[in-house]
C-alpha cells in the first residue's frame, strides 16, 4: 500500500528526537509506517556503530555547501508528481534514514525553509559532542569538555585533548552507566592534533582526517573507535579489552601497541604500517577469530585495495609514515598526483595540476619548515614547470 509521507516524517521526528536525547529506539511503535522485517532493518542502521559514518558523511556534506547540499535534501522528500513508495526494505530503509537525517535538524529547530546555522569556520578543529552539539578548538586554549548532564569529561590544553580514565571519576552513578556515549574530532587542512583516550591511549590525527570514539570505554566491552582520514595510534595494553580501530571496510584489532592507519576517502587502498607489537586485520562486518585474519609484524605495511579487495604485505620504511607526527614531509618513490594529495592536507590549499605528463613522474624528497611554494619550487627543479599561487590556490601549468 502506498505510505504517507507525513507519517514517515512524523515517525523520523520522533526516533530523531530519541537518538539526540540518546534513548532508545526499537521500542518506539512503528506499525503504521513499517512491517516488522523493515522495522528490523532500520533499526539495526540506525543503532550499529559501523554504520554511524554512512550517516556522519551526509551532515558532513552539508556543513561543507549548506545552500546546495539542504535544496538536495529537500529535493529527495518532497513528493513530485505521484510519488512511488516502493516497498523493498533496502529502499524503504535508505528513504527512511534519509529522512531521519533532515528530521534531525527539522527535530533541532532548522525547518526545510532555513538553512542549519553551523557558525563553524572552514578551518576550526571542530569537536562534535552528544546530542549534535558541536565547539570549535584552538591549539592555544586550555578548557573543559563536559558530557551532556555537565560533568567534566576530559581536558583540552594547546593542541592536546585527554579524557579522564575511569579511576579518576568519583561519580558513582556515572560508574554504573552502561551505555557507551561517543564524541568526534575533526581536524581540517593544515592542522593535527592529539586525543588521549579514557584508557590512555594517544592517537595523532592528522589534517584533513576525524575520529569517532567512547568518551570512556567500558568495562567488558571492546575498545572500539572509527576514524577516517590518517592517524598513529600509541594503544594502552589492556588483554581483556581488545583495541578495534575501524577504517572503512576494515578493522585493525590490538591489545597494546603502535601502528599508523591511512584511509582517507578519495584514496584506492587503505594502509596499515606497524610500528611495534603486533596487529590484526579484518574486515567490517566479521568477527575476529585466529584462523580468519590478517596479521602484520612490525616494519611492514598491509594496503588493502578497496577496488580489488585484497591485501598485500611489504616491509616499508616506517619512518616515511610516521614523519608527519612531526611535521615533516618524507616521500619515497611516489607519484607527483599523490604527492599533491599529501601536500594539499598539508597547507591547506587546492592544487590544480594541468600537466598529465607531470603527474605521472616519481619523486623522492623530504620536506620540514618549507613553504608550499619553496617545496613546489624545490620539485621544479628537478623536473621543470612552472606554476602561479592565489590566496590558497595553486595552479601548475
């Protein structure tokens, strides 16, 4: 039977309502919208953790061209013509959790006639709370961050920011809690940062890269964060809570140890370089066993290829992926096209490459306090071209 919209919309407002407020949902009565089997599925997207970057990415489009992005939402709601409502669960649950995306800002006072009011600048570290509350963060500042019911969660001083462990909370109730309640870190262009874990565990973001993490994790639950973008993760040993840092398709699972992970989006592989210790991989979805992973030694790199679905192993030069913690640049028999990626995130800029033959050369350099321009100078150099910057635009001829 055809279903009307209104009560589609009415149902997301209220399971809108329920996720700000961190209720749950699968109590909520959803007979007139949904059969049970599609309930089931809705449910399930909606509440898995795996699933929460599906989700996050569609806010984060529209943070980045709210004008654009909002007509395009609205766009997909509003019936044109005679709107067909099809009923295989797979669509009516991708309908539905689009929905509940625009429900939740209609839900936060933004109706479809106003655009979100995200007063957040392009270039903020931008740490996003429960709830959808978001605060900007400036490497200079030290201040508290406070969980929904105003208690003190964590610390931010310069570009560090340490949430407390279990032991340092006096809060009894707070103790019994068992609900894991998450926050993200986004850092942007030309910016990294530090987050300390509530079990001590020191992840470097670097720019252009977000993670998503408990504020404190749990006891009898996995230690389990998501992240895309470029991180290197120094993790508290703790063998009766595994480590799972999640990466698109993959996840990396450790007890104690230190290992980079990179899987920003627009690239084909994701890599995992060891450090020291020893790591697990496999993929979203699974479970971990002994027999069904793939399992890295230190010195070497994993790169799934996210077209081919496969991995492959190689002893790497660790250093060459670690460089950046300390703000240098180490390139190792790279394309030019790759490089502009990496210095793009860098400084912070958009690099426009007209030469094809260009793009396709190797290069091998490193790079510490240079400028954007002394470092596109230093290349030319080597193989001649010539390029022209405007404000924080590069364009190579």
């Amino acid at each position: 039977m055809p279903r009307d919209l209104s009560k589609i919309m009415q149902l997301a407002k209220r399971l809108a309502s329920r996720i700000v407020k961190g209720e749950k949902i699968d109590e909520i009565d959803t007979s007139d919208v949904l059969n049970p089997e599609e309930k089931s599925y809705v449910v399930e997207k909606l509440t898995n953790p795996d699933e929460w970057l599906k989700r996050n990415s569609l806010n984060k489009k529209v943070n980045a061209d709210k004008t654009n992005e909002w007509r395009k939402l609205k766009k997909h709601t509003e019936p044109q013509g005679k709107l067909r409502y099809l009923s295989i669960i797979g669509r009516v649950a991708a309908i539905f959790v689009g929905v509940i995306g625009i429900a939740y800002f209609y839900f936060n006072g933004n109706p479809f006639g106003e655009q979100p009011q995200l007063d957040i600048k392009k270039e903020s570290i931008v740490l996003e709370l429960e709830k959808g509350a978001f605060e900007e963060l400036s490497e200079t500042e030290q201040k508290q961050v406070l969980d929904s019911k105003g208690r003190v969660v964590g610390v931010q001083e310069a570009n560090v920011l340490n949430y407390f462990t279990p032991e340092e909370s006096t809060d009894e109730t707070e103790k019994r809690e068992e609900a894991l309640v998450y926050h993200e870190l986004t850092v942007p262009y030309g910016k990294t940062f530090q987050v300390v874990l509530s079990d001590g565990t020191r992840v470097h973001l670097n720019a252009g890269s977000s993670l998503r993490y408990p504020i404190k994790f749990l006891k009898g639950k996995k230690r389990k964060v998501f992240l895309q973008g470029e991180a290197f993760f120094n993790v508290a040993k703790d063998e009766d809570h595994p480590f799972i840092a999640n990466a698109e398709a993959l996840n990396i699972r450790v007890l104690g140890t230190q290992f980079v992970i990179t899987s920003y989006p627009e690239d084909p592989r994701i890599n995992t370089v060891l450090v020291e210790g020893s790591v697990g991989i496999f993929k979203n979805g699974k479970e971990f066993s002994e027999e069904h992973h793939t399992k890295l030694e230190p010195g070497f790199k994993a790169a799934w290829n996210k077209t081919d679905d496969d991995i492959s192993i190689e002893r790497v030069n660790v250093d060459i992926y670690t460089a950046w913690i300390d703000g240098r640049i180490v390139l190792s028999k790279m394309p030019f096209n790759d490089i502009l990626k990496k210095l793009e995130r860098k400084y912070d800029v958009s690099i426009e490459n007209n030469n094809k033959l260009l793009g396709e050369e190797i290069f091998t350099a490193s790079f510490d306090v240079e400028t954007i321009e002394q470092v596109l100078t230093s290349f030319s150099k080597n193989y001649p071209f010539e390029f022209s910057v405007e404000n924080n635009r590069i364009i190579i001829h």
